[in-house]
C-alpha cells in the first residue's frame, strides 16, 4: 500500500465517523431539544436554524458515507494521486479536526453545561453601580428564579423577557395552512397535467428513475439511495404521526 493510498484510506474512515457523530447529533438533538426549560426546538428561529444546519451536514455526510460503504471503497488498495498537501490536510481534516469538533457538540447536546455564565444563581451584569431599588435587592445581579415573574413587572411590560402568559407563536395561525397551500397549488396542478399527457414526467416515475427501481425487483438489488431514501421517509413518518396524532415526540 503506498502512501496516497494509505492517507486516502484514513480520510475515509474518518468521514464515516464524522457521518455518525453528526446523525447522533441531528437525533440526539431533536430528542433532546423536544421540550423542558428552554421550550422545543422547533419553537424559535435559532433552534430551527440549528436543526436544518445539522441536518443538511448529516445529509452531505451520509451520502458519501453511504457510497463508500455500497462501493466497498473505504479501504484504498492504491492510489494514483501523491501524498501532497492536499492529501494530508484532507486526512487531517477528517480524521482529526470535525470528528472532534462534532463528538464535541455531541458531548454538549447529551450533557449540557450547568452554567452558562450564570454565578450563585445570579444574571452576570456589568461594573456593579449605587442599587436604585431599596436595600432589598441584591447587588451585581437580578436573581434568576424572578426573571419573567411578578418580581419583575417592568422588564415583563417591556417585553424583554419570557413571562409563562405570554404567547409563544411565532409565526401565526395561518402560517402552516397557507404555506400547505400554496405547496399544493405548485404540486397539484404539474402531477394532474403529467397524469393526463405523459405519465413519465410524474413525481414517481421521476423517483423510480433516479433510485433505478423496476417491477419485480429483489430487495437485495435495491442500492444505497434507496435505503437512505426509505430509512428517512419511514422515520419522518414515524416522528410526525407520533407527534402530531399522539403527541408524543
């Protein structure tokens, strides 16, 4: 084995771990995420944003890690390129760098810290200044068990902080129905119009194509697409009819 191939074969094996551990964080978080102190993820802009993030690196991730397992091209018998710069950084890179970056954010995700900044229970704020509000108040900080309460009336008329009261929508109630309508006007009309005129520019006609399925085909001809296609269509289905019918994911 020469040494391009050798680089190669490590830079492969790490990108299978950097595939898992980024899959272990998409499902790690989504469970996790699902509720409790800091509300669902799926609540708030910056937990969507972190979600589609994560999820569009696991996608890229398991793709090629999925090619390399269903070509059997994880170990690089030779190699014609040469172990140049490239070669090492790309070895470095995926065998060192974002597998301990993402085990890192794993880590974070299943054991979060217990402080983030806070002291004795108490907000950080800035240089400490003569206390306005009577001698009662403790100095340096506002304690945490009062934020968004009654003992803090005036951040809450402000707006600045969550009160347990307050509305929690975000985008509305006409958001999710006027989007699935707008997503059936687009699909609708183009799958009626192929059904009538040419069945091959249908939506499954399309996937048939693209994933290589034909009639009477064995399960075990099936490729790699097709078993991450329907691996992620089973648990989408399994996670949206659990909680939108149950309610329990």
């Amino acid at each position: 084995m020469t040494a391009g191939a050798l680089l190669a074969s490590i830079g492969n094996v790490g990108l299978l771990a950097c595939a898992a551990l980024t899959t272990a964080g998409v499902i790690a978080y989504a469970w996790r995420a699902r509720g409790g102190e800091h509300g669902a993820w799926w609540r708030s802009p910056f937990g969507l944003h972190l979600m589609g993030f994560m999820a569009a690196f696991a996608l890229v991730l398991d793709q090629s890690a999925a090619w390399l397992l269903s070509a059997g091209s994880v170990l690089v018998p030779a190699s014609p390129l040469r172990p140049d710069w490239f070669a090492w950084e790309r070895t470095l890179s995926f065998a060192v760098l974002i597998p301990a970056v993402l085990a890192w954010r794993l880590w974070i995700i299943i054991r979060p810290p217990s402080r983030l900044g806070a002291c004795n229970g108490q907000v950080p704020q800035g240089p400490r200044r003569r206390d306005r509000r009577g001698p009662g108040r403790r100095p340096g900080g506002v304690p945490v068990r009062q934020l968004g309460g009654p003992g803090d009336r005036g951040a809450d008329r402000a707006g600045r902080l969550p009160h347990p009261q307050r509305a929690t929508v975000m985008w509305g109630n006409w958001y999710w129905p006027a989007g699935l309508c707008v997503l059936s006007a687009l699909f609708v009309p183009p799958e009626l119009f192929a059904l009538l005129t040419n069945p091959a520019n249908t939506l499954s006609d399309y996937c048939w194509r693209e994933l290589g399925v034909s009639r009477a085909m064995e399960i075990s001809a099936h490729g790699a697409a097709w078993w991450a296609s329907l691996v992620a269509w089973l648990l989408f289905v399994a996670v949206i009819t659990a909680h939108i019918w149950w309610r329990q994911a």
